[in-house]
C-alpha cells in the first residue's frame, strides 16, 4: 500500500509530465510509468483521487468507459 507521500510525489511528477509534454492525464501516466520502468497498475495505485478524477474524464472523452450523468455548473 502505497504512502500519502509517494502518492503526493507521483502525482506531482504526473502533473509535471503533463505541462512538460502537453499531453493528458492517461498519457502521462503512460509515459512516466514506462520512463521510471513502473508496471501501470502500480502507476494507478499512486495516482491521487484528483488525478483518477480527471483520468476517468479522459476516458469518457474518448469513450473508453460510459460516460456519466453530470450536473450542469
């Protein structure tokens, strides 16, 4: 089980990757998971609960999950 502190530090190195490269949150998991050579489903466990917020956004964008009803802001 991954720590407050190592999940704080991927998902900041997560954001940094996605500034850096202008790419999306899957992406930029994908990507720095395979540059520190970090199996995915150990990348998706530090991903912080804001950062799987916007990755499941992601997907539904991309229709890779069904996308949810939401309230209009």
């Amino acid at each position: 089980m991954p720590t407050k502190v190592e999940i704080e530090r991927f998902s900041k190195d997560i954001r940094g990757v996605m500034v850096q490269h202008q790419i999306s949150v899957l992406d930029a998991v994908l990507h720095h998971a395979t540059k520190i050579k970090l199996e995915v489903e150990v990348a998706a466990q530090l991903l912080s609960e804001e950062l799987k917020q916007e990755l499941k956004i992601d997907a539904e964008r991309l229709n890779l999950l069904t996308k949810t009803s939401r309230l209009p802001l």
